[in-house]
C-alpha cells in the first residue's frame, strides 16, 4: 500500500536549483518545486554569476527561497555549492530552464518508503520545444513524442548519504557532468529505482547547456574512458585488494 502524504511528511528534502542568466523561466521551475504533493523541506536557488535579471526574479519568491549568489563556476560547481548548504536527507535536482510535475517527490519517495535499501530513485522525462522560440511543425510533431527514461539529474531524488558516497559532481567537465557522476554511482554500487511516470518537463531552447558548449562534446568521451579506466583497474585487482602483477 502506497504510504500516506501525512505518513512521509517528516521527510526533508532539499531541492537544488542552479541557475545561470536563465530569467525567462526560472520562475517557473521554482513555482513547479514550491507546489509540489509533497513539499520540500527547503528550496535553494544557487547563482552561477549570472548577469541578466534571474537573482531578482529568484529573490521575489521572499523566505519561501534561499537564495545564494556564487561567481561563474559552471553548473557542477554551482550544484556542489547547494549540496554543501543544503539540510536535508534526501536530495533533488532541478534546472532553471525545466519544471517538475506536482507529484514528483511524492511518487518518489513513496518508493522509497517501499524498498528502504534504494539509494536514488528517478523517473520519466518528457521535452518539450520552449514557446518563446521558432520551431518547424515537423520538429514539434518529433519532440512531442520525446518521452525517455530520466537518467538526469533532474529526475533524481538522491539520499544525501549516498550522494557523499559517490561524491562531488565534477566542476571542471562543462558537458556531461550529470553522466560523469552517474557512471561513478553504478561503479559503487548504488542501489537505483525509477518511478513508470513522467516527473519532468525538459525544455528544449536556444541557450541549452548542451548547444552552447558544442566544442565542450568531447567531455563525453572523456568520461566515458575514465570509466572504462576505473573498471580495468577494479579488474586487474585481487579480492584482497593487491595487483596480482605485484605492483
């Protein structure tokens, strides 16, 4: 039996919204995080030196929002500055440019209330072409259909236990930060579910991390190869913990 609202609201959760001069929605992805089922035990908007209006739309929320202004370190660094402010016991993620449904945590955490043993838990994605910018009607009909398994760091809600376990995001990968420390995850063994429902909208738009930093693709590579890297190490290692070439 799915737990009651009443029965999981002692659990805190932080949520953690990094934002760089993304003003045109930025409201809206901290209104999806305020409304939620469940609501969130604190919500922190982490300033990446932004030089556009989104500290003032951030603070017009009033206490209902922490609010800290940061120089430009990218978004890991920007993350990692929320992590370390942040109360609670469990974690969750949240662009400036996407938006939650209102059941998010709640879905989630009932999960874990279910299988105390998960360490995260994810969920459904579903992108979506931003409004405010020109798309051709055959890109609209594609995108509509974009619904995939959120392996994002938007879709995750994370114990903070085994976030410190895993470790920091990587401040100095630009692209594929979120892909750096889920490999590191799987490698330690997390313990990971995922809810059957779409718990975020992503909002596909012309300052996206990913399109402003195409030369920055080849990070992807990269981790991928440390990863690899870290495997081959973890295999030429004994049980015991000594190189069998007596290294």
């Amino acid at each position: 039996m799915t737990p009651s609202r009443l029965a999981l609201g002692s659990v805190r959760v932080s949520v953690i919204i990094p934002v760089r001069n993304t003003e045109r929605y930025l409201s809206h992805a901290i209104e999806s995080a305020m409304v939620q089922t469940l609501p969130p035990t604190e919500v922190l908007v982490v300033d990446d030196g932004s030089t556009d209006g989104s500290l003032d739309i951030a603070r017009s929320f009033g206490d209902r929002v922490t609010v800290f202004e940061g120089a430009h370190g990218g978004i890991g660094a920007t993350r990692n500055a929320g992590v370390e402010r942040a109360c609670g016991d469990y974690l969750a993620f949240l662009d400036a440019d996407d938006y939650w449904v209102a059941e998010k945590l709640f879905w989630q955490i009932a999960l874990f209330a279910e299988d105390p043993s998960l360490d995260l838990v994810f969920g459904q994605v579903r992108q979506f072409y931003s409004p405010d910018i020109p798309v051709p009607d055959e890109e609209r009909v594609r995108m509509e259909k974009s619904v995939f398994d959120g392996h994002h760091a938007g879709t995750m809600l994370v114990k903070r236990e085994a976030f410190g376990r895993v470790g920091s995001f990587n401040p100095l990968v630009r692209v594929g930060e979120f892909l750096d420390w889920y490999l590191r995850a799987a490698e330690a063994g997390v313990r990971m579910a995922a809810v059957p429902d779409v718990v975020m909208f992503r909002r596909i738009h012309d300052q996206n991390t990913a399109a402003l930093h195409r030369a920055s693709q080849t990070d992807y590579a990269k981790i991928l190869k440390a990863s690899l890297d870290r495997r081959r190490k973890r295999e030429a290692t004994t049980p015991s913990g000594k190189d069998p070439r007596g290294a």
